[in-house]
C-alpha cells in the first residue's frame, strides 16, 4: 500500500487509507467515505440548486461518479477536494442542462419527474438488467452498509426494489410517488451500487 504524502493532513491522509481498502475489497471503506462527506457535499449542492430533492439526488450521483473513478483518485490533494470538485462539475452540468431543457419542457411538468435523465437510460420494463441482477444477488450486507447512510427516501426506494423485490409500479404505489420520479431515483441509486460492486476486487 502506498503511503500518502506528507503534505495532506491527518483527515487527509486517513481518507487515503480508507480509498485504498475500498480498492482492496473492503466494502465498509466506500459506506465510510459516504457518511464523512454526505452531508456536507448535500449542503454545498444545496445552495447551489436550492432544492432538498435535488441536492440529495445530486448527492448520490456526485458518490456514484466519485466511485465509478475512485481507481483514478491520487493523494496529489485530499481525497474530499476531488469529491467536492466531482460534485460541483456535476451539479453545473444539471443547472445547465435544466436551462437548457426549460425551454422545451412544459412548465406543468412537477419537477420531480426526473425529466433529466434520458428515457433510454432508464429500464422501461420491470425486468431487472445485469446490473440489477447483480446488486439483488450481492452480498446484502454491503448494500445494506451503504443503504444505511442515504437519505430516508432513497433508503426506502432500494429497500423497496432490492430487498423486497417490488416492481417500479408497486413502489411508485407504496411510496406515493410518480412512477417517473422512482425509476429517476433508482436509476441514480443503482449506478452507485454498481459502482461500488464494479470496484471489488471479485464477485463473490
């Protein structure tokens, strides 16, 4: 294992350490990273979009690419200044993307529905993917370590499709919520957990 460099601090240096478990396979090591910087990543987006909704939802995207990347993380600087920079570059693109969309989208449309996220992207049918597959069939402990640390309302969501196995229309049901808003949502979620997977060492 590499050493970091002197020049971070303790915090710094320890989330370091923390990066390189989650490489290695220690799956507590990404629910760890999430809990030190979910809040204070949420409260920044916050004020940037200044909406609850979004910012949780800009939250768990900001994880799930942070992830996605961790292998390309190097200790250059702390590991939260390349999360937080991940997270505003992200938020910036939905600000702009939403500029770009008002125009188009019909101003009734409960901003919620997850319009930005392309319909091609999202499962149109109840049929779990690979990717869904390999979350329901992954070691539950892992997703309940990282579920834990979400948002209630996402926590729901996955407890929902994941652990219950509901379809999107039951959730949308249970949860009171538009059926565009959950498949928005889950898409979000389970790109995260994919992540996450995608990084250890082997599927067990």
């Amino acid at each position: 294992m590499e050493i970091a460099p002197e020049n971070l601090s303790e915090k710094a240096r320890y989330d370091y350490e923390l990066v390189n478990r989650a490489l290695e396979g220690d799956q507590k090591s990404y629910a760890e990273l999430m809990e030190r910087y979910r809040d204070a990543i949420y409260f920044m987006l916050l004020k940037m979009v200044n909406n609850k909704s979004d910012a949780e939802d800009l939250t768990l995207e900001a994880f799930g690419k942070a992830f996605k990347k961790i292998h390309q993380y190097t200790p250059n600087y702390a590991f939260s200044t390349w999360l937080f920079k991940i997270a505003t570059n992200n938020c910036i693109d939905f600000i702009r993307k939403r500029k770009a969309n008002i125009v188009s989208i019909d101003q009734n449309i409960d901003d919620q529905e997850g319009q930005y996220i392309s319909p091609t992207s999202m499962l149109s049918s109840g049929n779990p993917d690979p990717e869904e597959k390999l979350i329901k069939e992954q070691n539950i402990q892992l997703i309940q370590d990282i579920v834990s640390k979400l948002k209630p309302r996402y926590r729901k969501l996955v407890e929902l499709r994941y652990f219950k196995e509901y379809s999107y229309e039951e959730i949308a049901d249970e949860l009171n919520l538009p059926l565009g808003t959950v498949k928005a949502q889950l898409f979000r979620a389970r790109e995260l957990l994919s992540n996450i997977l995608n990084n250890l060492p082997s599927h067990h």
